[in-house]
C-alpha cells in the first residue's frame, strides 16, 4: 500500500460529496427493493443484496449507515429510515443470546440515535435518550453474559460456534460492554452476584491480543508479526488454548485479511477511548499504562502488517494465504484487480481498516 503523506482533508471534499451521494442512493435502494423477509443484507450477488443465514450481524449496520448520512447531508428521510428501523426491528438484537455482535448491531443504532442527540444533530428528549440508554445498557450485560474463561483466569466473549471460539472480530463489538458499564450498568449473575462488565471487556481485549494476534514472540516467534487467526479453539473443561482456525478466512494459519481489519479497528477505537478512562477504573483489573502499551504493540503490528500484504491502492485480497493469490504475481505493486479470475479482493476490509486508521490517528 503506497501512503501519500501529502493529502489534507480538503482534497477530498469532491470525493466524498460523490460517495455520499451514491451511498443515499443505495440505502434508498435497500429500503424500497430489498426482501427484508428474507433476513439481513450482507453480500450482493450480481448486483443485487442478498443474505448470509448464520446470524442477523448486519441489520444494525443497514439502519445505522441511514443514520450517519443523515448526519452527513442532513435529509431527513435517512433519519425517519434509521430511527424506525431501529424502533420496529432492532429489538430482537439486545437479547441475543447467541451472538457476539452486539456492539455491531445495537452501538450502531441505538448508540447512533443517542450520540446524535447529545451531539445536537437531533432535539433533546429525556425519555428517548432514555430508551436509547436502557438498550445500549442491557445489550452490555446480555453479550457479557456470553463467556467463557481461560485457564490463566481471564477470559472472552466467545462466538456463535459456541463457547470453544474466541472470533478476532469481536475486538471491535466488545465496546458495547464499557458503554454499559460507563452508563451505570452491570451484570447480574447467580447469588445475585455483580459482574463488572468494564472488566469483562478488557478481559476480552487481551485474550484477544494474547491468542488471536501475533507479535512474533513467545508462542508466535515462528510467524510474521501482525498476522491474525481469525477463530481461536479452546478447551472448555479446563479453559487452555488448543488451535488457531478459520471461520472465514481460507485457514488457520494464514490472515483473513477482513478479520485483520476488525483488529485494526477495534484496537484503535478502544484506545482512543480507553485512553480517556481514569486510572482507578483499572485497578484491581490491570494497570492502565499496562493494557495500552499491551494494545498499542498489538495496533502497530496489524496496522503494519496490513501495510504490507494489501494492494498499492490499500485494498486487499481476501486472504493473505489465499491459494491463488500467487497467480496475481507481486499484488502489492499494483492497485487491487476486482475482476481477476483467481482470488477476489476485499473492499469491506479496507474500508473497515480505514476506519481504524483514522481513530488510531486521532489516539
């Protein structure tokens, strides 16, 4: 990926004016033409969006993407498209018990509406914030209840595939666990039993950076820094670590390249918040120069690492290991080839990884 250092803000003001454009255009499109009764979109096939049926994971990401253009352009029809279909669909999502994607779907949504407000994009109403803040708050305890524990006593929220799985993405969604906690909330277990859920979420975070991430010491000396598993396997009777797999990358042993930029992103969207935390929150927990230089090494080394393996326009091909990918000869040396007949490119990821490199810019 080539970085041109001398780009400013204003350069893209005529490109981004283009995307918002075509982006309300297809959130119109979605909202008008698309068989909601078929489930979420999440892929399209020849030009048209269809569903993937293990879970709901993307509903959050329709409803939230009409919020955020009309914070962009001001239309209120993407508001009345979002807000509604926050209020008559989402519902479902902040009782899952059988995801690990709430800090998708519901941060999103109801976090966007509250956001909005607060940020005076919307008029203040004490109920509806409210509303938004009671479901930003049970999502937190029900997705914290979904948990499994390693064996040196910290633990994760575990996938859909069961509580053997630890998923890289949910880096990025386990924020859904500190606003929560930050907006008075915790998780109530047997005995009435109070589970802190900002432990929990850092708990999360570094199993994650333990297992999922390799730094190319320890346990990982023989990799490549940076490189990512995008399903880790454990042990449930005794909570050990057994294997690195793939859900959706092509192994696991090579970097699912959008599972990568969910580490990116989730990492720096946590630091930059993290950051802000005071330092007695942590105690009893670790210490909070600890975890961020912990998450920064980790940062670093998949921010570099996707440097490195995407195409010279920053899009990268599915997977880092992908079997044809050699075919493409030095893919790195040339912008990304959507049409070529051997492996496809992940535009998904780069706009993911984008995301995180502008909070890791603003860390």
């Amino acid at each position: 990926m080539k970085i041109d250092h001398s780009l400013k803000p204003t350069d893209l003001k005529a490109s981004l004016s283009k995307f918002w454009e075509i982006s309300g255009s297809k959130i119109g499109m979605i909202e008008s033409e698309y068989d909601a009764s078929q489930g979420s979109p999440v892929f399209t096939v020849g030009g048209k969006y269809t569903t993937r049926g293990w879970t709901e994971w993307t509903q959050g990401f329709q409803y939230g993407a009409a919020l955020l253009q009309f914070e962009a352009t001001g239309e209120e029809q993407f508001l009345q498209i979002g807000r509604h279909g926050t209020v008559d669909k989402m519902a479902p999502h902040l009782t899952h018990i059988g995801v690990h994607d709430h800090g998708f779907n519901n941060v999103s949504t109801y976090g966007n509406l509250l956001r909005l407000m607060e940020e005076g994009f919307l008029e203040k109403d004490l109920w509806q914030a409210e509303f938004y803040k009671l479901a930003l708050k049970a999502s937190g305890a029900v997705q914290a209840a979904r948990w499994t524990t390693t064996k040196n006593g910290g633990g994760f929220i575990y996938s859909f595939n069961g509580p053997h799985s630890l998923f890289v993405d949910t880096i990025r969604s386990v924020r859904i666990l500190f606003l929560s906690h930050f907006l008075g909330h915790s998780l109530k277990g047997e005995n009435d039993v109070t589970i802190n859920l900002f432990e929990r979420g850092i708990q999360h975070i570094c199993s994650t950076l333990d297992y999922n991430i390799y730094l190319g010491k320890g346990r990982d000396k023989y990799d490549v820094p940076g490189r990512t598993a995008h399903e880790c396997i454990f042990n449930t009777n005794d909570g050990n670590f057994r294997a690195p797999n793939a859900q959706q990358g092509f192994s696991g042993f090579t970097t699912w390249t959008r599972g990568l930029a969910w580490a990116i992103c989730g990492l720096a969207e946590e630091l930059e918040f993290l950051k802000k935390v005071e330092d007695h929150h942590f105690e009893g927990i670790i210490p909070k120069e600890t975890l961020l230089d912990k998450m920064i090494e980790g940062a670093k080394a998949t921010c570099d690492f996707y440097i490195q393996n995407s195409a010279l326009d920053g899009i990268p091909y599915w997977d880092t290991g992908a079997p044809l990918l050699y075919k493409l000869g030095d893919y790195t040396a040339k912008n990304a080839d959507p049409f070529n007949p051997y492996e496809p490119v992940d535009s998904t990821a780069a706009a993911i990884a984008a995301q995180g490199f502008f909070a890791w810019e603003m860390f």
